[in-house]
C-alpha cells in the first residue's frame, strides 16, 4: 500500500506584502517585480541599481552623453533620471540633444540677396557675390573707387554703383574709361584761340604774341600797354602801339641808337646857336650871353645897347632909373647894395659890422634881412624881438619868476621844482601836495600823508580797514563789514553756515559739513534693488535704471534685422510686416503696374521700411516708390486685391 504524500507550498508575493506592511522590498524609485519563491527591483531608465540590489542611483548622463556638443558651448544639465541640453544660438534644443538651426533654410532671404547663404555649425556665413564684401553674415555694396581695386584709366574718372563700378574718360580724353587718350583740341579751329593753341595732356592752352596778354576767358588776346610799367623803359616819352611800343624824346634831345635812350642836342655847334655873341650849351637847350655893356635882346639871341629901363629893365636886378644925361642907373632895394658891375645887387650881412645888428645875443644873416636869436636855455622876448628872456622847465608857478634856464625863484613854502609844493613824506593814494607840507586827501584816505583809510561801516568780528570802506577780515568772517561767519571746509549739499565752522543741515543730510548722505528712496528699489542713498539704488546683477526697473540684455547674436528689438533669451521681436528668425524675411507685397495704369500685378519685391496703406481698412507694409500709392489704390479699385498683414491687436 502506498501513502501518497502531497506537500503545498505558496509563493509570497514580496512586492505586494511590502504595499500592505509599509515595509517595501525596493527602495527609492525602483520597481518591485515578485518572482516564484522571490522578487526582484529594477530601475527606470536614466538609473542604474545600487549594490544592495534594491534601490536605483540617478544617471548623471552629462558626464558621458556627447549629445548636447558641449564642445560648441552648449551646456548639459543632469536631472533626475535623464539630462537636458541648453543650447547657444545657433542651436535648437530637440530633445535629448541641441541640433544646429539650418538658418539658410529658414530665412533664405538672410544674406538680402547679395550673397549664397551657407550653413555651418551653429552659425551660418554669406559667401558674397562679386561686387560685393561683407562679415560673413552680411554683405554690402564694395566700392571698388574707394578701395582701389577697380580696372579704370589713370585719365578715368571711377564711379561706384551697387554691385560694380563704371570709368569715365576725364574732359580733354576719349575712350572707353579703361583706356583714355589725350584730345588734341588744338588741331579744329585753332581750340577757338584768337593767337596761338598749344595741346597738352587732357587739355590745351591759347597763348598770345609778344606784346599782347591772355584774356579771363582764356581765349582771346588784348594788347599790353607797355608805356604804363616803367614807361615802357623809355628815356622821356612812350608811345603804345598794337602789340608794342615807341620812344621819342622832348625838343633839345634826339633818340639814341638803342631806340629807348635820349641824348641831348648841343645847339652851340650848329651855327653858334645862332647867337650874336657868346652861346652855352644846357640839358636840351642853350642860352646867348653878352659882354657888358650890352644886354640880350628880346629875341633872346641878339646882343643891343642899353640906352632905355624898357628892356630887360636895364639890366638891373631891382631898380631901374635913366639920368638926366641918358645914362641908365641901377639901384637895390633895403638890405641890398649895388654890385661891381653897378647893375646886380648883393645881400648886406647887418651882422659883420660891430653893433651885432642890434642883437641882444645872436645875430643870423639871411638874404636881404637879418633876425636875431638867442642861445640855449633862452627864447626871443615877445615885446622887443632883439632881447632874449630865460626859459625854466617846468615853469614857475605860484608867482615864481625865471631868473636863469630852468631856475625860478619861488615864494615861501613853495620850494619844490617849478615853485611847486613838497611834502615830506609824500602825499599817498593821488593825494595832493599843498603848501608848507600840507597834503589835500582824495575822498576814503586821512592822516598827514593820506595813509589812513577811512571806513563809513565800521569793521566788525576783529576785522582792519584797509582801503576806502575796504574791511580786510580775520579767517573766520568774510562780507562787507566782516559780518559773515565762515565754515572751513564749506557747508555741503545745501546746508547753511550759521556760525563759525557751525553748519544747519537740510533734506536729512547730516555731519559737521552735511556730508552724510540720508538712505532714503522716495520711490522704491525694484527687482531687489537695495536704496543707499538720497534716491539712489543698488540694482541686483541684471537690472539697471534709477530704481532698478530696467532688465539688462545682451545683444543677439546674430544681429536683428529691419528694425526688430532684441528680447531677452537671444530671440527678436519682429515689427510689423517682417518675420523669420532674425525677422530677416519681409512679408509684404508691393503692387506695381507693367503696361497700363488700369491693371495691376503682383510683384515678389523686397523693401526694408514699413509704412501703412490708404483708407482701405488693411495694412500695406511697403515703402512705396514714385507714384506707387497712387496706382495701388487704382489697382484695388478695378478689382485685383491683394490682403495686407493685419496690424498686430487688430
């Protein structure tokens, strides 16, 4: 017989136990998984197990996960059981990993069409078509003029235009603009010159023929009047002609051989000068003489007796008399006598004989009279003009009387220079001396020598009058009569000095000059700006302004276009009618017309300012050029509507 035996055994569910008893078999986040006859704990993804197999240890996957290219400056942030990436710009963070923003792709209009877009790595660079330069994320028109790079003529004038240049041949050369050759102006009409046409490189010049001078205008000829400079270096007389000039000389010369000089004509050898008697040459001309007793006729050549006063007053010098016996008689006025050949008159010197001409002093003989004089330190007297009276300087005043040059003799108390007054000491600050040493003071001085300054105010706080109602003040005062009290150093930020060195202070100033600034803020700091002062905040790092109210940004990078603002985090606020990652893109159409004013078609065209439409309630962000306005409303009006971007809020 056979006893069967059966034994039942029941797995414990451990995971299930623990929920009921509090007593948990795994700990922290791990999973709890019941096995026959056990369990087992397992971890999430971003754990691992710990060695007591029971609880999970956090993955810190930033010390190994290469997703976030920390290489490129992103960062990696570890967070319970997985990571995140904060990515720079250029970058967007897809999760797990920051990827690189294709910028060509989303904005290919980023390099305004002046350029191939190329993406890099975080970035993206323009590839600037000829004509063009830029910084690798814009491009701009090169001026191939300014910087040198351009093909034109050294005779060529560069222009720059937008994407290219072009070369001009300069005024006097034709060409191309890349080649330029000289014209020769000269070779049609003479370069309209009236003389004579000289060719020169890009131009030509008109010169003129000896004795003529170029016109302003650089063409025509005027003649030179050579007599007006230097008389033309004529001796005597010049005398313009067209183109040059002549010399000739006055009666008496004749021309030399060298055309400019004149020589003088001596008459006395061609025929005596037809003299009667004796002839003498003079510059340009001559003179007949004739001996005694004979006189020059009026034709001033013939030698005739005299027997009349009629000619040439009978040869006398002064007067003319005939006697009774035919004879003529010549006699001289007062302080003349008769000559040797009792026709002439010779001064009298009054001053040779012994009576000095009546002189007092000096006698001076002149023709026909005599003056007298006097020697130094003395001067003719009015009333009698032969005595001579002393001169003093100064002269003698105060009834002093000049005795001898430059000596008076003065009354008493007037023993000064001139018989002036003298003070001793002398009288100070334009005092004037009187007599017996009396000084006469100007108005604020007294005393014996105007010394003493007179103060109307008396001078208060130890203060000394020094000058007409001039206090001079002790250290501690100051003002007109030293009333004022001083602080050393100065009362501050509005305080009043109210006493020496003694200060009242306003506005909760404080301190012995009010120096203490009061920490009080009328308006409150912002954003955990702390006030230290009379108004003024200490702003927490990243907020500015007066009181702290303004967030700091850093600039993006790259830069916002058309406008935009840069918003915190690197991104752009884009203005209306722009949009993209860097509002790059221009969103708004421009209406042109083709053939007629009637119809009008859409034309893909950017522009970069912002404008509104007319009165028809839509937005048009166009800047509008000629008469565009004019013919969008026309446009609109015969039925071809385009819808502009609605205003933001509207």
């Amino acid at each position: 017989m056979h006893v069967c035996i059966f034994s039942f055994f029941t797995d414990v569910d451990e995971c299930a136990l623990a929920a009921v008893t509090g007593l948990q078999a795994c700990q922290g986040d791990a999973e709890c998984k019941n096995t026959h006859g056990s369990f087992t704990c397992s971890c999430p993804s971003g754990y691992v197990m710990a060695l007591n197999g029971k609880s999970c240890i956090d993955v810190d996957e930033c010390s190994f996960e290469e997703l976030c290219r920390r290489e490129l400056g992103n960062v990696c942030v570890n967070t319970p059981g997985s990571f995140l990436c904060q990515c720079q710009p250029g970058f967007r963070a897809q999760a797990p990993a920051c990827v690189d923003v294709d910028e060509c792709a989303e904005s290919p209009a980023v390099c305004d069409g002046q350029g191939v877009c190329e993406n890099t790595l975080g970035s993206y660079k323009c590839v600037c078509r000829p004509g063009y330069r830029g910084n690798g994320t814009h491009c701009e028109d090169e001026n191939e003029c300014a910087s040198g790079v351009h093909r034109c003529d050294t005779n060529a004038r560069c222009g720059n235009i937008i994407g290219s240049y072009f070369c001009q041949c300069y005024q006097g050369f034709n060409g191309d603009g890349r080649s330029c050759f000289d014209v020769d102006e000269c070779a049609v009409n003479n370069g309209h010159c009236e003389h004579n046409c000289s060719n020169e490189l890009g131009a030509y010049s008109c010169q003129c023929a000896s004795g003529y001078q170029l016109n302003q205008d650089g063409h025509n000829c005027t003649d030179v009047d050579e007599c007006v400079a230097l008389n033309g270096t004529c001796g005597h007389i010049c005398i313009n002609t067209q183109g040059s000039f002549q010399c000739s000389c006055r009666p008496g010369y004749q021309l030399h051989i060298d055309g400019h000089t004149c020589v003088d004509i001596d008459e006395c050898k061609l025929q005596n000068g037809g003299c009667s008697h004796t002839c003498s040459n003079s510059p340009g001309g001559h003179a007949c003489h004739c001996p005694s007793p004979l006189l020059l006729d009026t034709d001033n050549l013939t030698c005739s007796n005299v027997t009349s006063c009629k000619l040439r007053n009978g040869g006398c010098d002064h007067a003319c008399t005939v006697r009774a016996d035919g004879q003529v008689q010549c006699s001289c006025q007062a302080g003349w006598e008769l000559g040797k050949d009792l026709r002439s008159c010779v001064d009298m010197n009054e001053c040779k004989d012994f009576t000095n001409g009546g002189c007092e002093q000096l006698c001076v003989n002149h023709p026909g009279g005599f003056n007298c004089t006097c020697r130094k330190g003395y001067t003719v007297r009015t009333d009698d003009l032969t005595k001579c009276q002393p001169v003093c300087d100064p002269p003698c005043h105060n009834y002093g009387e000049c005795v001898a040059p430059n000596t008076c003799d003065c009354p008493p108390g007037y023993p000064g220079l001139g018989c002036s007054a003298m003070c001793s000491p002398p009288c100070a600050h334009g005092g004037t001396c009187m007599r017996w040493n009396k000084c006469l003071c100007p108005p604020g001085w007294t005393g014996p020598g105007c010394h003493t300054a007179v103060c109307e105010l008396p001078c208060a706080n130890g203060g000394r009058c020094v000058g007409p109602d001039t206090c001079q003040c002790p250290s501690d005062y100051t003002g007109p009569q030293c009333l004022l009290p001083l602080c050393t150093p100065a009362c501050q930020n509005g305080g009043r000095c109210v006493d020496v060195n003694k200060c009242i202070c306003v506005d909760g100033w404080k301190g012995a000059r009010c120096q203490i600034e009061p920490v009080q803020c009328q308006k409150p700091c912002k954003n955990g700006g702390v006030c230290v002062g009379l108004n003024r905040c200490r702003c927490a790092k990243g907020f500015t302004g007066n009181i702290c109210e303004t967030a700091v940004t850093t600039p993006c990078v790259p830069p916002c276009q058309h406008g935009a603002t840069c918003s915190p985090h690197n991104t752009c606020t884009c203005p209306e009618g722009t949009a993209g990652l860097r509002c790059e893109k221009l969103t708004c159409p421009v209406v042109t017309t083709v053939v007629s004013m009637a119809r009008a078609v859409r034309k893909a065209f950017r522009e970069s300012y912002v404008d509104r439409c007319g009165p028809l309630g839509v937005q048009l962000c166009t800047k509008y050029r000629i008469n565009q306005a004019r013919v969008y409303l026309q446009a609109y009006r015969v039925g071809y509507k385009i819808q502009c971007p609605e205003r933001k809020g509207r």
